[in-house]
C-alpha cells in the first residue's frame, strides 16, 4: 500500500511555526503580482523579508500600515492563519493595502475563508515549498499545497 506525504505522520518539526519564506519564492511572488512589500507583518529578527517589520509576537495588535501606506508581506504562523487571514481583511478595508499572504491550502476551505474570498485573488503556488529553517532549507517540502492570497489595493 502507498503512503502519500500528507498521509505520513506529523513529524514534531513540522508542528513548530519557525519556517522562513525563501527570498526567492518571496521575490518570485512580488514580481509576478505586481506586489512591492516593505513591511512584514509575520516575522522574526532573522527572517524578515522586507525592510520594515512589526514587532515579533505582537502582529495582530498593531495596525499593519506605515506612514507610506506601503505593501505588506505575510507568511502567518501556521497556528495563527485564521487570525492573520481575518486581521489582513480587516486591515484591507481600513487601510487600503496592498497586502500578499501564502497560505496552505487546506485554509481556503474554512468557514473563516468565506467572509474574506470576495475580497481577495486567489493564485496558486505550484510545487510543494521547501521553506527554510535556521536559514537552511528544510530536510522536506512542505506537506501542503499553498496558495497566495492578495488583497489588492483599490484606487
């Protein structure tokens, strides 16, 4: 009998929130959405992928906008994607923002999904993502698909 990789137990490592975004799926992603971020709303002091960032832990406290307005990059922690999918919704209709988030899946069928879809373009990410940990590439892909959610600016 085949065991296909999202059928494989959960390893602990792939419990932990702790994986950086490649730059280059990063850049891939801005590049071909049109999307400039310079505040990144999800990170650490050694993952951040734009020049500005908020406070670690305290993401969704903060309003994720900037004196300029500027693009948002997200890769929210897995434990947390509803709250972070909810909260760039939010931001979106206070703020206007360009605001670019990759997302598992999975996530896109949730109750929670719902009240935001017609906010946002949904694109997929083709290929399971290697993400990095401690500035490494993992050992694994991830198990899940992904997607980038964006919430467009409107003018």
């Amino acid at each position: 009998m085949t065991t296909f990789l999202h059928q494989r137990k959960r390893s602990e490592a792939s419990l932990s929130d702790e994986y950086e975004t490649p730059d280059i799926i990063v850049k891939k992603l801005s590049k071909l959405y049109n999307i400039k971020p310079e505040m990144d709303v999800a990170c650490n002091d050694e993952n951040c992928k734009t020049p500005y960032r908020l406070p670690r832990g305290d993401s969704l406290l903060y309003q994720w906008s900037n004196a300029y307005k500027s693009d948002v990059w997200c890769n929210p922690p897995h434990s947390l994607t509803k709250e972070f999918v909810l909260k760039a919704d939010d931001v979106w209709k206070k703020e206007n923002l360009n605001i670019m988030m990759i997302i598992p899946a999975n996530s896109i069928t949730t109750k929670y999904f719902e009240k935001v879809i017609d906010n946002v373009e949904i694109h997929p990410i083709f290929g399971r993502i290697t993400f990095l940990v401690d500035k490494k590439p993992s050992s694994y892909p991830a198990r899940n698909g992904y997607f980038c959610v964006i919430w467009r600016k409107t003018y």
